[in-house]
C-alpha cells in the first residue's frame, strides 16, 4: 500500500503527529520538535507536501486530508498506549 510505504519512512508520522495542534509550524520548529536531520525533514515534508496531507501555506500545517488521517489513526494510538500500559506492567 502506498500509505504504509510513506507513512514508514523515517520521521513521516513523527511530522504529521507534531503538526497535529492545528496552528502552521515552521521549519525550525519542526526541526526541533521532531529531532530529524534538516535534509530528512525537508524530504519527508517533500513526500507530505506531494500527497495533500500537508501545506506549506504560512508555515507548514496538515491539510483536511491530513487531518482526515490522523482522525483514522486514532484508534491505533488508544491501542498503543493500552498496549505500552500492558507492557510495563501498569
């Protein structure tokens, strides 16, 4: 599948997770809260910019698409954080 082919490269659901808060976010920004290389982010924002799942219109930001995505992903991250509960005994 596509999605999961661009969705494994590295930092691509790290970008969309940060972007997550709604508001436009630099590149600096997101360097930092992401903890990528420069040429890494810049890729991985490239591949998100080329999907309609981010713009970079005022600053990078999830697109209806994006946010459409990360409203499907939901139920994945309920599940991983019973699973890392389970995993840690808690």
């Amino acid at each position: 599948m596509a999605a999961l082919d661009l969705f494994g490269r590295r930092g691509a659901l790290r970008i969309l997770w940060e972007l997550r808060g709604g508001w436009p976010q630099t590149f600096r920004a997101l360097a930092a809260a992401s903890d990528l290389p420069p040429n890494t982010l810049n890729a991985r924002l490239k591949d998100l910019r080329a999907t309609g799942l981010v713009t970079a219109d005022g600053g990078y930001a999830l697109t209806d698409v994006g946010r459409d995505l990360l409203t499907a992903l939901a139920p994945l991250s309920d599940w991983s954080e019973t699973w890392a509960a389970s995993l840690s005994g808690t």
